[in-house]
C-alpha cells in the first residue's frame, strides 16, 4: 500500500488537519506527500453514515471528467439512507443545468439556491462540505471536474472541533436563510477572547454570527503581526471596489508590512492582468521588500478548456508559523458582499507544507516577475 494510500485510510480521530491539492495535469507541479483532493473527496463521501452537507459555488462535471465518480458517490449515499443536503449560489444555477438536476434527483436529498443581492453581490462563494457533522473539508476547489484536473487549488480536510463546529453553524444559517430567503437573526455570542491554534473566521459580517470573528478585520491583524515574511497566492487581488472605488484594506496592510522590513512575495494568476487591477500590482511592485509574480499555465495536451488552466488556490503563510487558506480573492465584494470561509491554522508544520506549495510554483516556469513597465493583455478565460 502506497503513502497516500495509508493517509487515507488511517483512522481520522488519530488524524491532524491534512492539507490537500489539486494539480493541472501536465504540470509536474504536484507535491509527493500531499494527497489529491478527487481521493480525498471519494474517501469522505464514501465514509458518510449519517449526513453530508455542501455548500458550492456551483456544480460543473462531464462524463470522463475527476466529478464524476464522485457524483456517483453522492448518489450512492443517498440510496444508503444518508442525509444529503447541498446549497448552490442563485448566480451560477444555469453552468451545468443537468448536474443540478442529478444532484437534486439524489434520494431524499434537498438543494437550494443561495443569494441575497443582486447580480455578484450577496453570492454563496464558499466551497466546502460537512460529512457526519464532524468530517470536513474547504478549499479553493469548487464542485467542478477543471478544479480537480486542471487548474491548481489548496484545500484542508479536518476533524478539529474548533473548526468543524463553527463551519456547521454557518450552514445552518444559510440553508435556513435559504429556506426562508429572509436574513436571520443570528444566534448571539461572544467574539472568542484567545485565539486557537485552528480557528475558522468568515465572510460577509451581516451573515456571520459574533462568535465567529469576521474574516476581513483577522486577515488585517495578522498581516499587521508579520514580523520576517508574508507569502501570499491567489486568483486575484484589486484594490478596485465596483468600477473605480479605491479600497485599500489589504494594500495599506501590504505596504505597511514591506516598509517596517517584512518580506513580502504576492503570487496572483494571469487573470489578474485587466486594468485597472494590474495598475495597482504594478505600484506594489515597485515597493522595496514587495515583489509580485505572475503565474500562468499552458493549455492542456487536450486543447483549449474554458475557465481553466489557472493557478486558483488561495492562501497565505505568515513567518513560516501560520497558515491562512480559505475561498476569498482579495478584493472587497468577497469580504464584505459574499459567504466565503478562512481557516487560521497557527501550525509550523502546516505554513511549512504551505510554504512548500508557494516556493515551486515561485520558483517554476510558469511564474514571472512582474514588470511595472510592461503593457500587459489580459487572458481570454472562455
């Protein structure tokens, strides 16, 4: 039996949080002692006795695709008895109208759709799941065959009650929101007066009860904590809010971590290229102690996929000690105007595992340094 065979299959209650990847095929860029998420999915559903609870931005698969035995999965654990309950984001319902369909001809499953705004404002972001009330994963992956095939991503499984109990709370408040499309009156609560080592913190503060800290305001704390390096990589990062409005929560942090002597390393996607946000990037680049890189991957051997090939992972290692992933961009509208979720893992080992996924992909072939005096096109997604 292999390594990762043996990670899988090890009791969970013996298990710390296990971080989990996903590769673009063809990309050498896999880390040996990680597992992937499509195995790591598999095994969760698989293992479900009594519950499984998700929360997607949206569903896409195709026949040949990594989501289709997993699909399959969740349809034989419907058959079994378990309870299957999914949210979707209002949004993205049409991507993939068939699998919709699957999901919600589960037996006795529930799907209902999320939104609370208009147009991308008010949207289910998030994308984790719940099994058995104790078994969970959230990652950058949404339920789609490219997230597990061809574009990077980083999740966590985990069985930490400080995480698990916090991240069922959330769906609760949503699926009833869902149900009653009014917003809740949230349970109430104190915000936790000392940080665990493993805390979970969310997105937007109108849906987040006081006993989960908001997301934004902790990210700002740790990046106004960092005392050697940050290391950051994402989709995306605008300090553009709508069409022109300057927001500068995270930038100011930024700069305001380089300038006191942090060293600090933003590795965004070539996404990220369209004016204004490349404006922006190219001002922090030219800030001593701040370097961005941008990464872009080829196409598949296969041909063109639309909405792939894409570095899509979202985390940060702070001081080699602490480990930040989660389902944000860095950009306002997902701290403020939709559901996402963070994990704050004050872990060595974890931000060491982070930091190796962060290094290769910096140091590979398919990351460049910005050039601030370079005009950039943006990437064609479709």
């Amino acid at each position: 039996m292999g390594f990762l065979s043996l990670l899988l299959s090890a009791p969970l209650a013996a298990q710390a949080p296990q971080l989990v990847q996903s590769i673009p095929e063809g990309t050498g860029l896999e880390q040996t002692d990680l597992p992937f998420a499509k195995d790591v999915w598999l095994d969760m559903i698989r293992g479900a006795k009594r519950s499984v609870d998700m929360a997607e931005f949206y569903v896409a698969s195709t026949s040949d695709g990594y989501l289709e035995p997993i699909l399959r999965e969740l349809e034989k654990a419907g058959a079994r008895g378990v309870k299957v309950r999914i949210m979707l984001s209002t949004l993205m319902l049409d991507e993939d109208q068939p699998s919709v369909a699957r999901l919600r001809a589960i037996p006795g499953a529930e799907v209902l759709a999320f939104g609370f705004g208009e147009g991308k404002r008010g949207i289910l972001h998030a994308k984790y799941f719940i099994v058995d009330n104790e078994d969970a994963f959230v990652g950058s992956q949404n339920l789609d065959w490219r997230s597990l095939q061809h574009i990077h991503e980083t999740g966590l499984r985990f069985r930490t009650p400080t995480l698990v109990s916090p991240l069922r709370d959330i769906f609760q408040i949503d699926w009833e929101f869902c149900k009653t499309h009014k917003l809740p009156t949230l349970p109430k609560g104190a915000a936790p007066s000392s940080m665990p080592a493993f805390e979970l913190v969310a997105s937007p503060p109108s849906l987040t009860p006081p006993s989960i800290r908001a997301a934004l305001p902790s990210l700002q704390e740790l990046l106004g904590q960092a005392k050697t390096r940050i290391r950051i990589q994402l989709l995306t990062y605008s300090t553009v809010s709508g069409k022109t409005r300057f927001w500068p929560a995270l930038d100011n942090a930024l700069r305001a971590a380089a300038v006191r002597g942090v060293v600090v390393q933003l590795l965004v996607s070539d996404w990220n290229l369209a004016r204004p946000a490349v404006d922006h990037l190219k001002s922090l680049a030219l800030i001593p102690n701040l370097e961005v890189r941008i990464t872009s991957i080829p196409e598949s051997s296969k041909g063109h996929i639309p909405f792939a090939r894409v570095v899509h992972s979202k985390y940060m290692t702070v001081d080699g000690s602490l480990l930040w992933l989660g389902t944000s961009n860095w950009g306002e509208d997902y701290f403020m105007d939709s559901r996402n979720v963070e994990l704050i893992l004050r872990d060595p080992a974890l931000a060491a595992q982070g930091d190796r996924i962060f290094e290769q992909l910096w140091n590979s072939r398919y990351a460049s340094r910005l050039d601030p005096t370079r005009t950039y096109i943006p990437r064609v997604r479709e």
